[in-house]
C-alpha cells in the first residue's frame, strides 16, 4: 500500500499510542517501586531473606495470572475493555497497599497490581500495533516501552522524595496520613500508582477499539471509520480494510488449537523463548534490587537510592533515542549491538564484586557499568521485545500468542524476583552476574537465526511469514 504513505494521519495514531501507553507507565512504576520499599517493609514485617523475595515476587504471581487471560480476554471482549479492567486492578492495588493492616493484605494488594501489570504487557503493546501502519509501527509500540521506563523512573523519584520527606519532620494531623508519608512511607510509595491508575481509566474510556480486531469481528463498519481517521483517504482505507480481511479470512474466532498449526506453533516457541530468556539476562535483578545491590557495594541507603534514580534516568533517556531509531536501524541490529554491551558491562561488574576491592576499584566503577548496562539493555531487549511480540503473529491469535509468550515472560521475571536474594547471598554478586552475562548467549543466537526481520513490514506481511507453507 505504498500510496498510503503520503495520506497518514500520524497525530492520530501517536495520541491513540500514548493513551494505551499509559498502561506501560503503570506497569513501570508498580514493577519498580517495591525497589524502594524492600528494607522497611522487611524491617517492618520481620521479614527472612525468602519472604522478601516473597514480597517482591507476589506482584508477577498476579503478572503471571493477568497474562494468563489477558489474551483471551482481550480476543473476545476487545482490547478497550481489557484496558479498562487493567486500569481498575491497579486502582484497587493502590489503595490496598496504602491501607494494608497486615503482611498477608499488602502481599494479596500487590498481586492484584500484578494482575494489571500482566494485562497491559500483553494489550496496550497488541494495541498500538493494530492502529498503526507499518513504517511508524516500531517508533510507536516502543512508546509503550518508553512509559514503562518513564514508570521506573517515576517509582525512583517517588520513592527517592517520599523518603526525604518523611525525614523532614512533617507532621498530619490524620494517623492514616502520618502513616502513609512519614512514620510508613512505604505505604505511599506503593499507593501512589492510585492516581495514573484513575486517569488510565477516564483516557482508554475515550479511545476507539482496535480497527482489526473490529474486522475479526465482523464490525467492518466501525473498522473502516478507525481506518479513515488513519489513513485520512476513503480509497486508502477501504484498500487496508480489504487487506485485513483477505488476511483474516472468514475465522472469526480464536482457539486455542490454531497455535498448534506449524508455521503458528513456531512463531510461539520462538517468541515464549526470547521473552523467559530476556529476564535471566538481569535487567529485572537491577531494576528491583539495585537499591540492595548498591548498598553492598557500601553506599549509604540515601545514596543507594539517588543512584536507582540515575539508572533509572538513563533508562528513560535510552528509550527515547530506541524510539526514533527503531524504524530506522531495525530491531535485529539493536538486538546485535545491545546484548554484547549487556554482556561486556555484566562481566566487568561481576569483576568489581569479585576483585574490586583488591586492585582498589572504587564505587564510580560500578555506577558506571551499571549504567552501560541499562543503556545496552534499553536500547536493544527493552526497546525490542514488546514490539516483536506485538507484531509477529496472526490477528486471529494475536491476543493468545501474546498470553503464551507474556506468561513465559512473567514466569521468568518471578523466578528472577524470587531468586535474586538468595543468589546475592548464596552465589555472590559475581557469580549472579557471571550468570545473567552467559544467558545472553542463546538470546542473540534464536535472534539472529529463527527470527525474521519486521521493521518495516504490514503485520499481514508478517503473518503470510510464518504461515506461507501452511
């Protein structure tokens, strides 16, 4: 459809993108703020080294259960509402967690946050790639990545102020508020995520329901009206609605069995495959236990928090330059580029843990890697999952392609939040980090072997990829 590119209504398309980015923003904060609050809560609780990964890990149980019927979910009731139930799990967690009486209350708010977490990872990706034509589609699903750096950054910055606040001396005159910013401040680090939660909520109330899922439906008529807002041209859009449909064909159903078909089967394998592997290669231990990692290395814990800030600073300033870059380099290339830098900055921080004290490396050593490696990983794994993921299967089983590989995601970011302390402890920092740099090896092999190139491809381009010998 190259006539298409001269009639695209871009504005249109990037401000339906950023209101179900916002979803990643959520997700970015609720993930990253327990980052803040692991010692007072443990301190708090009285809590062993196996309830603190407990505590951090419950969130991804509800991941894992969001993820487990977002897709279908989102298959049968549209991406919209979806969206719109995610947005209330994270309303509820908020509150649960600001007023929470006791350890098991705080654990079951912050699974049902997990819960809105696993939803949007799978659909605000999904629907910003089905209003999206193709040369913009990777500039516009990576703003979702960028909402959830931007979320991370949020949580530092919120836990990094709250905590300085709560040191001030204020004083409320309600007990639940002198909890919740001063005596508790963890109670308002986690509350917080309340608030984008209710404008999450008002945003995608407004929005219009992905126009290929309409098709799916058989709503060709609500699908053409998204289309023409798109594409701007009658002829243009009608020409992308009969596309669509000739892809689609008459299923208008989704089943569990088509993702046994073999061009299908594959591309699920591949995608479940790079998403588990992505989470043993660190990124989750640095961004959930930074803080902790930091104050092993000697920082104070004020400074171990202003250093979380500047990685998370680094990370948010990296995907924004994934953004503009992502259309342009491709995603396999990023992927090249980024993970030898991941693996280069994982080795040389499990040297400073290892001998860094005995050749006299200082903290600035380890600041700086830590830095590269958010950088590496940004730019490349971070910028490029969720678009793989969101662009590499038939519509017809987008939604539950997406479940698999967001439960295979969830399950391994579980594994790595539940195990983490216990390999800090058990298996030294560098030997954690030896570890998560020897992962990246089998992730850039199934990149470089068995995925194709999409940048720049219709997703029904796509499609006909893994299913032309069907």
């Amino acid at each position: 459809m190259e006539s298409v590119k001269q009639n695209i209504n871009f504005g249109y398309m990037a401000g339906l993108s950023v209101v179900a980015a916002l979803g990643g923003f959520l997700f970015g904060y609720d993930a990253a703020v327990v980052s803040g609050t692991v010692s007072q809560v443990a301190s708090q609780f009285a809590l062993d080294e196996l309830q603190v990964g407990w505590f951090v890990g419950c969130a991804l149980i509800g991941s894992i259960v969001g993820v487990a019927f977002a897709g279908k979910m989102s298959d049968s009731c549209g991406r919209k509402h979806t969206l719109l139930a995610a947005a209330l799990f994270f309303a509820v967690s908020g509150v649960g967690c600001a007023f929470s009486t006791s350890f098991p209350m705080l654990v079951v708010s912050r699974m049902i946050g997990g819960i809105g977490i696993g939803v949007v990872s799978i659909v605000s990706p999904l629907y910003i790639s089905e209003i999206s034509v193709a040369r913009y589609r990777g500039q516009l699903v990576s703003l979702y990545q960028l909402a959830v750096t931007i979320g991370f950054l949020g949580a530092y910055l919120a836990n990094y102020g709250l905590l300085h606040f709560s040191q001030s001396g204020a004083a409320f005159g309600s007990e639940w508020m002198h909890r919740i910013f001063v005596s508790e401040v963890w109670r308002g680090m986690l509350g917080l995520s309340g608030v984008p939660a209710i404008l999450l909520f008002v945003f995608i109330y407004f929005i219009p329901e992905s126009p290929r899922w309409l098709v799916l439906r058989g709503r060709d008529d609500r699908a053409l009206g998204v289309f023409k807002k798109v594409y701007r041209n009658d002829a243009d859009a009608r020409a992308q609605l009969a596309e669509t449909r000739s892809v689609i064909g008459s299923e208008t159903r989704s089943d569990w069995k088509e993702l046994l078909r073999p061009g299908i089967l594959k591309a699920v394998i591949i995608g479940a495959a790079i998403a588990i592997l992505g989470q043993f290669m660190g990124v989750n231990a640095v961004l959930y236990y930074g803080p902790t990692i930091f104050e092993q290395a000697g920082l104070s814990g004020g400074d171990a928090l202003f250093s979380q800030v500047l990685v998370g600073i680094v990370n948010a300033v990296t995907t924004i330059i994934a953004v503009f870059i992502i259309d342009r380099v491709g995603r396999k290339t990023l992927v090249y580029y980024g993970v030898s830098g991941m693996v280069v900055s994982l080795l040389l921080i499990g040297f400073y843990f290892q001998f860094g004290e005995s050749v006299g490396l200082g903290n600035t050593f380890l600041l700086t890697f830590f830095l590269l490696y958010v950088f590496c990983c940004a730019i490349s794994i971070s910028a490029v999952i969720f678009v793989f993921l969101s662009e590499m299967y038939p519509t017809r089983v987008r939604g539950m392609a997406m479940s698999v590989a967001g439960f295979s995601l969830w399950v391994g970011t579980y594994l790595v939040g539940q195990l983490t302390p216990w390999l800090l402890h058990n298996a030294t920092p560098a030997g954690t980090f030896l570890i998560f740099a020897l992962m990246c090896v089998p992730y850039i092999l199934i990149v470089w072997k068995l995925m194709p190139e999409t940048t720049g491809k219709s997703l029904e381009e796509i499609e006909r990829y893994w299913t032309k010998d069907n």
